[in-house]
C-alpha cells in the first residue's frame, strides 16, 4: 500500500511523532508520505477540504478552552438564562456536559440525569443553551475541538461521492490505544473502514482506565463482531515486569468480568517477590510507605535511590504529610508540592 493511502490515528501529537520516526527507521523518508497524528489533528486536515460541505468555510478557526468558557457565557445570555434565579451551571461544566455528550454520543437529557442528575429540572433551559452555543459557532465559522470529530463523522456519514472521497483517500487505517477510543471514536474508524475494511487496531482492553471522560472499551471488545472474519493477535510477551509482577497481574486479570482472556508472558529474569499490602485508608497507607522507605535506608538503600509510584497526584496529600512529619526529604519529579 502506498504511504499516502496509510491513515495512522493515535492520542497524542508525542505518540504519534514516536510511531512514524519508527516507521521512517524501518522505510526510511517514505514515512513522510503516511498521513499520521491525533484524531484531531487528522479530523482538521480533512475539514479544511470539505468545511463548505457542513456550512463552513474552509478558513475556520479552532476555539481553545478559553475562548469556548467565553462563548458560553454568550450563549446562557443568547438564551435569556436568568442565572441568578435558580443555581444555573456554570460555563465550564455546560461545556463538559457538552463534550461528554458528543463524545459519547449519548442524548443530552439521558447524559444529564446520568452525569449530573442535579441538573434535570433545567434540561430545557439547558438545550437552549447547547443551541445558541452552536449557533454562534457557526455564525462565526468557529470550531471547538469536539466539533472536529463531530463534523468527521457527520461528513462521513452523508454517503455519495463526497464520503466515498475522504474515504477513499486511505486502504489501510491504523489505530493506537485503540482501548482509550469514545463511542465517537470509535463510529468514526468504523465508517473510514468501510470500502476497505483494513483497520489495523492495537490496544489493552485491560488498561481501559478514562471511562470517566467517555472511553469505551466495548469498542475493542466488539470489533470482531462489527468485523467478521478479522484476526485477533495477543500480544502477551511483556518485556518490562519480572515474573513475579506478571503473576499477580495475571490473577487479577483472570478475575475479569469480561474482555480478552491472555496470560503475560515475561523475559527478565526472575525477581523479588512483590508484597501487596492491604490498608484500611489513605493514612494507614502513608504510614505504611513511610515505615518502608526508613526501613530500606536502614539496609542501605540511600533515599536518592528510593521511589514512590502513585496512580494521580490527588493520592498524594497524605504521604507528604507522613514523609514531612517523620522529617524524611523528598522531591516532587511534576505537579505541585503542598509543602
């Protein structure tokens, strides 16, 4: 297949750097004809050919964050919200009720008493604002970047000769963190597929862990059924973790309601045997960490060469209390020190 027929989508514009700098070690400058990048960034590329098609001019401008907060205020003004009579949302979470409805493609009103049912008796007032925000967007040849995804879609699901072209660009599709994908997501691969069905998908449905902002993992768990007669190919040789880990990950997964049933299979050699310590809060928890790190400088560890793993850095308050408290110095490698 020609490189300019290859569709390459992943999540990040580093990931997607990372996977064609490979590409272009294996092939060399040719890689630079595959059409590689975000969903985002692909849905841009793609709009700017075909704006006109939904009611825009190719010229269009992307909105950020900021500007969007901005045209939501406008828009409860458009709308003649009186904000003050009643505890109406504010702009930030009217566009992430927005955004999770788009990206899940849920209908407004069932994502509102889904997500935030305290919200239900102003569902009409709510609508009216949802549409007046998406009137000024067009009005004013602007996008947001759900509307990038949303705008693919809708291209692509107008048929005729205008979604057989974007289509028809590509013969092959690859996706990564295919896991990690929306319902919108994963309606958009599934239509650019279609002519085709080359779709080339890589994830772990095991580290589907972003269901709170709309991934969907029943996307990679359902793709057999959507594409009769395509191969699954395990991938269960795991180059990182020594045996042990890969036990206990192999337990736990075993324990899985649903998804791909695979056992990891590891190459380093083996190691220390991991303890997986149950504690009754996050401040038993901390104590316990503490304890640890004071016990392996006693052996002869230095603390330089000590390293605590936490999943966000909400998880963190009370271990920095514990490690201030026993006088125990430490660094932050990113986000914020509270001390």
């Amino acid at each position: 297949i020609a490189p300019e027929r290859i569709l390459l989508l992943t999540f990040t514009n580093r990931a997607a750097r990372a996977m064609l700098d490979r590409v272009a070690a294996l092939v060399g400058a040719q890689s630079q004809r595959v059409m590689g990048g975000t969903f985002h960034h692909v849905a841009n590329a793609i709009l700017r050919s075909h704006a006109e098609a939904i009611g825009y001019a190719p010229n269009f401008t992307i909105l950020d964050r900021e500007d969007a907060r901005d045209m939501m205020d406008a828009a409860v003004a458009d709308a003649r919200i009186n904000v003050t009579k009643e505890r109406f949302p504010k702009a930030d979470v009217l566009l992430d009720l927005a955004s999770l409805a788009i990206n899940t493609q849920v209908p407004a009103r069932e994502l509102v008493l889904r997500r935030a049912p305290r919200f239900l008796h102003l569902a009409d007032q709510l609508m009216q604002v949802c549409q007046a925000f998406i009137k000024r967007k067009v009005d004013r040849n602007l996008m947001d970047f759900d509307d990038l995804l949303m705008n693919w879609k809708l291209l692509l699901e107008e048929g005729g000769p205008l979604s057989d072209s974007i289509r028809g660009r590509f013969e092959a599709v690859l996706v990564d963190e295919y896991q990690d994908t929306n319902a919108l997501q994963g309606q958009i691969i599934d239509l650019m597929g279609k002519g085709h069905n080359n779709i080339t998908a890589v994830g772990d449905d095991a580290q589907c862990i972003y269901g709170f902002r709309g991934a969907e993992v029943k996307n990679m768990l359902g793709f057999a059924e959507r594409w009769p007669g395509s191969t699954l190919l395990p991938l269960t040789v795991n180059y990182r973790s020594t045996p042990q880990v890969l036990e206990i990950a192999n337990c736990v997964l075993s324990r899985a309601r649903e998804g791909f049933k695979t056992r990891l299979v590891g190459v380093r050699p083996s190691g220390m045997l991991p303890a997986v310590v149950p504690c009754k809060d996050a401040h038993q928890q901390a104590e316990f960490v503490a304890e640890r790190i004071l016990q392996v400088r006693d052996e002869g560890v230095p603390l330089s060469e000590v390293g605590v793993l936490y999943r966000a850095h909400r998880h963190v308050l009370e271990l920095q209390v514990e490690l201030t408290r026993r006088g125990i110095p430490y660094v932050v490698r990113s986000g914020l020190r509270f001390f």
